[in-house]
C-alpha cells in the first residue's frame, strides 16, 4: 500500500477537499505512514527547521489530493486559488517558468517526493511564480491556508516555527537566485568582450 492510502486512508475518499476533519489529529498520531510523511516534510529539499513532533503536528493538518500525469497543479501568473502549498509525497513534478522573447517555457528543475511548492503563494497570496505540472501521476498532500489558520489558532508554536521555516527556506531560494544572476551578469560581459575584440572597429575597417 502505497504511503498516501497510508496516510489519509478513508480521509482521501470520505473527506470533500473543502472540509477539515475533526479528527485530523487522531488519524496521524501513532501512525507509521504519518511518521514517514513528517520525515518527507523536513527532508532538505522542504522544512528541515521543523522537530519530527513540529513536522508530525503540520501533517494531520494536511489534506489529501492526487493529479493525474500532465495535470498543471500551479500556474505561473494565477492571482486566484493561490492559498495552498504541496508536498509531494509520490510522483515527479516538473517546474517550468516564462522568460521574455521566449515562446515555449523553460523547465528550471523536475521535482519528487520530499519536495514543497506553492509556499511563497501560501504566505503572501500573491500570483504564482512558475508553473507546476504532474510528469507522473502524483500524490500529495496540501496545506491550504485554512488549515494553516486552524493550525494557528490550536498550535501557535508550531504555526511560528513552520511559517519562520518558510521563510529561511525562501530566503535561501532567494540567495541561490542572486548567485545564479551574479554568475549569468559575469557570463554575459565575458561574451560581449569577446564579441567586442572580434568585431572590427570602425579604423579597422577602414
């Protein structure tokens, strides 16, 4: 049996994705599967700032949902429906992004199990950055923002810690981000010098 009929069971066939289940809680603790979806949660490729208790309180808030392969989970410019963020817990996710002059999107990375999307749009609501779409058939499980205001309200502690983990998480993303320009800026005044000492000047022409 595969770790989401594991972890959510009768919840991901009982449950509209609209409803908290009360006993959310119950479900997780004490459970293998839940266990093993906290360690995908503070895997390096999502939170490792949470405790396995903190991590194991933020899955029995989590809901259940499959997409089928090609299916576009996240797309990138969506201003609407942005209040959720995934872990992916079976399947790979390819992320893609628009880039100016550029018809067709460019693929930045291929995730899988262990890793989180959608948790800048959680946090701030804004539109999507990049698109997201199942390569495989995926399951996850999903924090909407809902649960993360009941997870507030119930575990404020944990609430801190998971929205501070958040935050160093797109703080690093953002670091990352400003090392790859740095070195793409470098890489562009190195052709163009090139460019410019195999070009003719104009008293060479002549």
């Amino acid at each position: 049996m595969s770790l989401f009929d594991r972890l959510f069971g009768a919840r991901a066939r009982e449950y509209p994705e609209s409803r908290l289940p009360a006993d959310r809680q119950a479900a997780v603790n004490g459970s293998s599967a839940a266990h093993e979806a906290a360690h995908l949660l503070r895997a390096p490729t999502a939170l490792m700032q949470l405790s396995e208790t903190e991590a194991l309180t933020v899955v029995g808030f989590m809901r259940p949902r499959r997409f089928k392969r090609g299916t576009t989970i996240i797309r990138q410019g969506e201003a609407t429906d942005t209040g959720f963020m995934v872990l992916v817990l079976e399947g790979e996710i390819t992320v893609e992004t628009l880039i100016a002059r550029r018809v067709n999107p460019v693929t930045v990375t291929v995730l899988g199990p262990g890793s989180l999307i959608g948790e800048m749009a959680l946090v701030d609501g804004g539109a999507r950055s990049a698109s997201c779409t199942a390569s495989t058939d995926v399951a996850c499980a999903v924090l909407t923002r809902d649960a993360l205001e009941a997870l507030t309200a119930e575990q404020p502690a944990t609430a801190a810690k998971l929205m501070t983990a958040v935050a160093q998480r797109l703080a690093e993303r953002l670091r990352d981000s400003g090392h790859k320009l740095q070195v793409y800026s470098q890489l562009v005044q190195t052709m163009q010098a090139e460019i410019d000492r195999l070009m003719p000047t104009p008293d060479q022409r002549r």
